[in-house]
C-alpha cells in the first residue's frame, strides 16, 4: 500500500487543480537510528539476564533471598525497548512534509492526525539550521517564518538535504513574487 496517489502527492494532501507537488519527504531516517541502538542493548540485556538467572536456577525456582519478580525483569526490559521502538519508528512513518507550488504542509500523527499549512507567499524568511553531524550526514531542519508573525511558525525537523529543500522554497516563493508582479501589470 503506497502513501502516494496517481498525481505524486501523499494521499491525505488534497490539491488544488493548479496546484503540484515539488517537494515530498520525512526526517532523515538516521535519525531513529539511536532509538533502534538502544533497542538492540535492551534486548541484549534482556537476553544476559534471562540466560543469568537461568543459570542460577532461578527461572523455575527463586531462591529464599531474591523476590519472584525478579524473573521477570528481562521480559519487561525487552517489552520496554520493543514498543519504545516501535513507538519512535511509528513517529517518524507518520511524520510528513510536503512542498506544493503555492503551501507548505506538515502532517503529524500516529493515533491522532495533526495538518499544518500555510501560503508560501505568506514567508518571510527560511533558515536552514545544522550541526557539524547533520551536515556529515546530509540534513538538518528548516525553520520558517511567516508575516505578521515574528516568531517561528513551522520547523520541518531533521530532513534530508535541507540546503535544497531551503532551495525549493526559496525559488517557488520568488516564482510566486514574479507571478504576482506580472498580474498586477496585466490589469
């Protein structure tokens, strides 16, 4: 089952008839990376203490000193770090931003859905924010701001090759300046 219909635009984004998608993506799928890291070491830790208190005999019967709960800390440890990681990998599937030639789209959601948009006429100025790490590793987030605002309005976290989709936005907001510029010379 594919997020994107016949017109290369995410299911839930209804468009316009002029309007077209220039822009699709999520946060970098490197950035779940250390949640996936620490769901590795609690299964391994649920794993050595699985295999610790089986050897002390202590999966069947526990001994006068150590409670009967305590057999069953392993399981818990790994159920904690299964949804945990289930939970970040779910955020970030259902995170989306989208960039049509005339709005900008964030979608966030798991159980809820949250849609954010608004007019790229409406921009004011875009910053492309990144760390040594994220300019390693190709992205970064995108903070923008709207008029009559003053303060940030939208912040597109953690996406791929943020200096282009900076880019992206920055071309389609003077394209709709010229457009502008040339309508009001025609009337």
């Amino acid at each position: 089952m594919s997020d994107i219909n016949h017109h290369g635009a995410p299911k839930w984004l209804h468009l316009s008839t002029e309007e077209q998608v220039l822009w699709f993506g999520r946060p970098h799928w490197i950035t779940i990376l250390p949640t996936i890291f620490l769901m590795v070491i609690m299964f391994a830790i649920a794993i050595t203490g699985t295999v610790f208190l089986d050897r002390m005999d202590m999966g069947a019967t526990v001994g006068a000193n150590v409670p009967g709960w305590v057999s069953l800390l392993p399981l818990v440890i790994a159920l904690i770090g299964l949804f945990g990681g289930v939970w970040v990998f779910l955020k970030w599937r259902y995170t989306a931003y989208v960039i049509t030639s005339g709005e900008i789209y964030e979608k966030r959601g798991i159980i809820s859905q949250n849609i954010d948009h608004f007019r790229i006429e409406r921009i004011q100025n875009t910053t492309c924010d990144q760390s040594i790490i994220e300019r390693l590793l190709s992205f970064g987030d995108i903070v923008i701001y709207t008029a009559g605002s003053g303060k940030q309005d939208m912040i597109l976290d953690n996406v791929p090759n943020p200096k282009q989709v900076d880019r992206t936005l920055a071309v389609q907001y003077d394209e709709m300046k010229k457009d502008k510029q040339k309508n009001r010379t025609t009337e």
